[in-house]
C-alpha cells in the first residue's frame, strides 16, 4: 500500500502558530501532528509515504528525514511548487505512486489509525466522513445510500451533517479527472471536483470514521489533546519530583523533567523532557508543558499547550491558552479565558469573525513572543511571532508578528515625552 500525505498549504487558519511551522509540525501532546500521520499509515501497511509540501519544505524535510530513520517505510518528499489546490498535489503526489489503490490524507486533520487501517484494507473508491455539529464550514457530502453523489463545498445550507474527512482511498484512474480540471472560482484545482466527476462513472463508496478532528484551527489542538489524555490511565514519572508535590490522576513526567516543592498537579496532564514546573505551581487537567519550558512560582496553567523552550517563570495565569515555542511570559500575565456573558469565545479567522464553540479560550501566542509584567490578553486574542507586548497592557485585539503592543497608557507617556501629537499603534 502506498499513501499521499498532503502537507503544502500555509494553514492561514492555524495562525499564529504557522507563523513559524508548517502546519503538520504542529505538537499533539508530546509528538508533532506528522508523527501521527506516518505512525498510522505505516501501522496501516502503508510501505511508501508521499508527502507533499510547499510552505516551510526545508523545515519539513529536517523531521521526514529523522522519520525516515525510525520507520521502515518509503518516505519522500516531492515539492508541490506554486500552490494550486488539492487537485493539483494530488496530481504531483502521483506522479511518485505506483499502486493501483493508494491513500490520501490531509495533513490538518487527525484520523485513528484503526480507521486507516479499515479504509486501507478495502479494494474500492472510498471517501472518509464524518458527522459534525456544523457541516457549513466543511465539503458536504450527498449519498444515496453508503455511495457518493456529489460533494458541496461550504454550503449555507446543510443538507446532512455527513462532511468529507480528508482521507481516501482512491484508484489510480482517479489521474484522468484530476488531469481535466480547470480552476474553481477560488483559483485552485479542487480534488473534491475530481472525485465528484468520478463518482459520475463509478461508485465511489462512503466509509464512516469512529473519530475525526479537523486541526485548521488552534483550539482545534485543545480538543484533541483533551479527546486523547482522557483515554490515559496511570502514572508515568521518569523525572524527579520533590517532596511536598501533589500528584493526582494520570500524569506523564518525562526524563530529566523537574516537579519541584508545593506544586499541585492534577492530571491528565504532560511534562516533557527537562521541563521545571514550580516551586508552588499549579497545573490543572489536560494541560501540556513541553520540552525545556519552565513553569515557575505561583503559576497556573489550565487545559493549555505550552511549547519547548517557553518560560512563565512567576505570577501568571494561563488558561485554555496556547502559547508557542521560546515565549517568555512576564510575571503577572494573565490570559482571559471566560466572557462576562459566558457566551462562546470568538476569534478572527481569515479576517472573519468566528466562534470557537468554546465558553473557555484563552489566547494563542506564536512563537517567542515576550510579555512584560501586568500584562493582559482578552478571550480569543491572536499575539504573532516575535512579538512584542509591553507592560501593563491589555491585549484587546490581535497582535501582528514581529509587531510592538503598547497600552494607550504607555502611548499617552510616548506623546507627552516628545510632544508630538502622532499616532502610535496601541
């Protein structure tokens, strides 16, 4: 069995976090989101994995290449070019395959392995899908009975709940239909378009997913860690833990990881490699801290990601929050994750505003972003890479990467210390 893994998009609704990444290097707990692909696939008797990159390809070949070493799998990369739609890297991922039947998954989305493994036993047209809440963001998908009719993309009104999960298992005569598209109203070549044409002339059958995330949004990320650390059970510490530490519930404590005096945590929770929490911390449930990060005095994390090398060294809260790679976050930063009306969290999405379906979300800060001291970030905040933001601010609205947050207190002091009656953005 031979595989397509699709991993050349930007992943504009990921930011910030692909500020820095390619979407598929995105952590899930204590592995990035292409482990998972390729562990699946490989478990599936997949023996040759075609990856399809663009955005950040060298980044991307940096961890194919390790992964190449651990698996005893075929993993190639091939270069997509000029971005152009699914259709078109389809098309280019072909070009490496040779099996009659081979998979494709999208790299945004997570699927068990069992579920890969069930597509990928089939000798058939086949199309993964699933049933949401709310399909009007997703390719809806019309049947007639458990094969396909046609796919409609984004519809405004949901004729079923049933959506296309991003993964198939599909025949090579799939290239004649890829080879005739022409560009949709978005400017790229759509594979939905391919697979609606094929299904025109052959059945095209529908199998159903026992689980489904869909990662093009940071949340996205909470909801799958929680999904996976709530099937935990037991503790695992490999690192040292002080006397004087509370730990309740499944905990995993990485080696050389550090839980130092006064500290409570209440697991499920992940402490990865080398990673300090305390003293007198408090880390609550389906929390990550990664590698070489500290978590210092009288710090709270709740359901978070806190990525490698970040530092929230005292006095700060964290809650329903991601924050990204070599952050450090000054004493007393608090991350707001509940509204006064306790409606769902929305955050700006593409320049729309959208709901996260959350009542808690905090904020999600790229990578090696700084914060002075007092600083404060309103529900659904986005803060770039490399950004900065100043003390004693309120973070109201999204921050730019690379950019200079500055409190309208901060401003005003700027104008009376020049005396020049200019804007600065605040």
């Amino acid at each position: 069995m031979e595989a397509i893994l699709l991993a050349a998009g930007y992943g504009r609704g990921l930011e910030p976090l692909t500020h820095t990444r390619n979407k598929v290097l995105i952590p899930v707990i204590d592995k990035t989101l292409l482990d998972h692909h390729v562990e699946s696939l490989v478990s599936a008797g997949v023996r040759k994995i075609v990856i399809v990159a663009g955005y950040m390809k060298e980044q991307l070949a940096k961890r194919v290449n390790t992964l190449a070493g651990q698996f005893s799998c075929d993993i190639k990369l091939v270069d997509q070019g000029r971005p152009s739609g699914t259709g078109d890297a389809v098309r280019r991922g072909m070009e490496e395959i040779s099996a009659d039947y081979f998979l494709i998954v999208y790299g945004d989305v997570f699927v068990k392995s069992s579920d890969i493994k069930g597509m990928a036993g089939l000798r058939k047209n086949v199309v993964g899908a699933y049933e949401v809440d709310d399909p009007r963001r997703y390719g809806v998908l019309i049947t007639e009975g458990s094969v396909l009719k046609k796919i409609v993309e984004k519809p405004e009104e949901a004729y079923t709940n049933l959506v296309n999960a991003g993964a198939y298992l599909l025949s090579y005569r799939v290239r004649k239909y890829l080879d005739s598209l022409t560009l949709s109203p978005r400017g790229e070549y759509e594979l939905t378009e391919a697979l609606t044409r094929l299904s025109g002339e052959e059945p095209v059958h529908v199998y159903k997913l026992s689980y489904w995330r869909d990662l093009g949004r940071p949340w996205s990320l909470l909801e799958l860690n929680r999904d996976l650390m709530s099937t935990w059970r037991g503790q695992v510490v490999r690192g040292r833990v002080e006397s004087g530490v509370v730990v309740k519930n499944p905990v995993y404590v990485d080696e050389g990881a550090e839980i130092l005096s006064g500290t409570y945590v209440v697991g499920p929770v992940y402490i990865g490699r080398n990673a300090v929490v305390g003293p007198h911390a408090y880390v609550r449930p389906y929390t990550v801290i990664l590698s070489d990060s500290k978590v210092g005095y009288n710090v709270e994390v709740k359901e978070s990601v806190i990525m490698s090398g970040t530092h929230i060294s005292h006095q700060a809260y964290v809650g329903d929050s991601i924050v990204g790679e070599g952050c450090n976050l000054g004493a007393g930063t608090i991350t707001a994750n509940l509204r006064f009306d306790e409606k769902p969290v929305s955050c700006f999405v593409k320049g729309v505003k959208e709901s996260t379906g959350r009542v808690k979300y905090g904020a999600a800060f790229g990578d090696f972003v700084k914060t002075g001291v007092d600083v404060s970030t309103m529900p659904g905040v986005k803060v770039g890479a490399y950004s900065w933001i100043y003390p004693g601010a309120v973070v109201t609205k999204d921050v730019p990467p690379c950019s200079i947050y500055v409190s309208e207190d901060e401003v005003r002091g700027i104008r009376d210390l020049c005396r020049v009656d200019s804007t600065v953005w605040g």
